[in-house]
C-alpha cells in the first residue's frame, strides 16, 4: 500500500542517515587515530633520545669512576714515595749527624742600642689677645653680625 511506501521510505531515509552520521564518526575516528599515532611516534622518538642520552651518561659515569680510581692509586703511590723518602732522609740525618763534630753554639747577639729620645716639640705661639669693643654698646651681636 501507499502507506506502507512512505512508512518504509520514512525508515529507509532514517538508515540513510544512520549511516552518514556514522560514515562522520569513522572519519572523526579516523583523525584521532592518527593524531595518537603521531604523538605516540613523536614520544617514541623522545624515549629513544632520552635511551641514548642515559648510555651516554652511564659511559661518563664508567669513565669518571676510571678516572677517580686512577687518582686514588696516583694519591697511595704518591704518599707511599714520600714516606719512603722521608724515611730516607732522616737515615741520610742519622748517617751524618754522629760523624760530623757538634757545632758550638753560636754567640748571644748583641743587644741593640737604645734609639734616642726624639725631641720635644716646640710650644705652638700664643694666639693674640682679641681687639677691645670701644662702641659702648652693650649690644654685641651687631659687631657678630657684620
């Protein structure tokens, strides 16, 4: 019946746009996809940068604990030899010191004489007795003042 085509036209028309409404999901679906993958690649390529930067690391790490083992070995070698010749000159000190005759002592050194007393200094000169105010005035400021 007529009815019955617009009914089924009615439903076909909905699926229709079903299936556009989700042919646009897929698309959208699509995108994020790929916008994950590049992000996962780009943190791929991080991780592998940061991977190479810790074994670069870890060699300089292996080269300083070389280096500082070095260094101590050079330190023990070094206060080793300093012993050694500090126990070799103080045999040389023994060695010497009986057959040579004891040194006399050396002469107390004459005191220093005393240095002069310096002069006294000359009195400064008196200063001048100040002018006498012959004005009669009692006022003594105007003569301040000017």
């Amino acid at each position: 019946t007529k009815e019955d085509i617009i009914k089924l036209t009615s439903e076909l028309q909905d699926l229709k746009n079903k299936v556009i409404q989700t042919q646009a999901n897929v698309v959208l679906a699509n995108e994020l996809l790929q916008q994950t993958q590049g992000q996962v690649q780009q943190q791929q390529q991080i991780l592998s940068l940061i991977q190479e930067q810790v074994k670069d690391l870890e060699q300089q790490k292996q080269q300083l604990q070389q280096v500082v083992s070095q260094l101590q070995q050079a330190a023990q070698q070094a206060s080793s030899a300093q012993q050694g010749l500090i126990a070799g000159i103080e045999e040389a000190i023994h060695a010497v010191a009986p057959a040579a005759p004891a040194a006399p002592a050396a002469p107390a050194a004459p005191a220093a004489p005393a240095a002069p007393a310096a002069p006294a200094a000359p009195a400064a000169p008196a200063a001048p007795a100040a002018p006498e105010n012959n004005d009669n005035n009692d006022n003594n400021d105007d003569d301040a003042a000017s």
